[in-house]
C-alpha cells in the first residue's frame, strides 16, 4: 500500500514538473476574465496571455498593452492585478478604497492581490497593506 502511495505521489509530482505556460489568445480566455478586461480596460489591446498549465487548476496571465498585468484563476476570478497607473476604481473592495483614501490620502493602489483569507494592495508610496477575511489591516510594511 505504501508503494502504491509512493508510485503514485511520483507520476503527480513529475506531471506537475512538465506544466508549462502556454500562449493564449482573448478568445481562450475563461468568460469572467475577458469580462473583467472588457469592463475595466476597454479598447485596450492585450500585449500577450499565457496560462500556466497547472494539472489541476492553472491560472491565466494577462498583460496589457499599457503595462497593466492581471492574473486569473482557472475560473477567470481575479487573482491579483499590478496596475502601474492605478488599479481601477471598483475592483477593490470598497472597505479596503476607503481605508487607503482615509489614511494615505496621496497615495494610490497599484497592485492588488486576492488569497484565500486575505488581501494585499500595494501603494503609490511603497506601502504594502495586508487586509483580514473582514477588512481589517493585520499587517502593514514599507
């Protein structure tokens, strides 16, 4: 039993080992994603896409022709954006909008990540804020 276990750990974890990115054009994308593109960028044309052919659930990088870079889960969610003139408005939630307009004023969300319990933006002024599951800042770094 404990052979089979260890036969079959090998085959996945040398499957995971050959996953590569792939180009994609729009059209492969998943139908939330070229939504998300289309809502937030529009008329902007995409520099290149490629999916990250992970077995199990690959995501999809996105970069568009104005720097802006947006990856997906394999659902078309959003991931994480990095968005060097400003992630737009509407995309992050707004608790954590206001949290940043109320205590750093001048400064803007660049980058923006989703992760399982938490969210990470990253400022104009280098700042780096980690937000918990209920919008509360749990960790702050510059």
């Amino acid at each position: 039993m404990k052979r089979m276990f260890l036969i079959i750990a090998v085959v996945f974890v040398s499957m995971a080992c050959v996953a590569e990115d792939r180009p994609v054009t729009v059209e492969q994308l998943p139908v939330v994603a070229k939504d998300f593109i289309n809502v937030n960028y529009p008329g902007e044309k995409m520099s290149y896409a490629f999916v990250d052919d992970d077995i199990i659930k690959p995501d999809y990088t996105v970069r568009l022709a104005n720097g802006v870079e947006i990856v997906f889960e394999h659902d078309g969610s959003l991931e994480k954006i990095t968005a060097p003139g400003g992630v737009p408005e509407g995309v992050v939630p707004v608790q954590i909008a206001d949290y940043v307009k109320s205590y750093y004023p001048d400064a803007s969300i660049v980058e923006y990540e989703i992760g399982r319990k938490e969210f990470e933006v990253k400022l104009t002024n280098r700042l780096e804020l980690k937000f918990n599951s209920k919008f509360r800042v749990v960790e702050l770094d510059d």
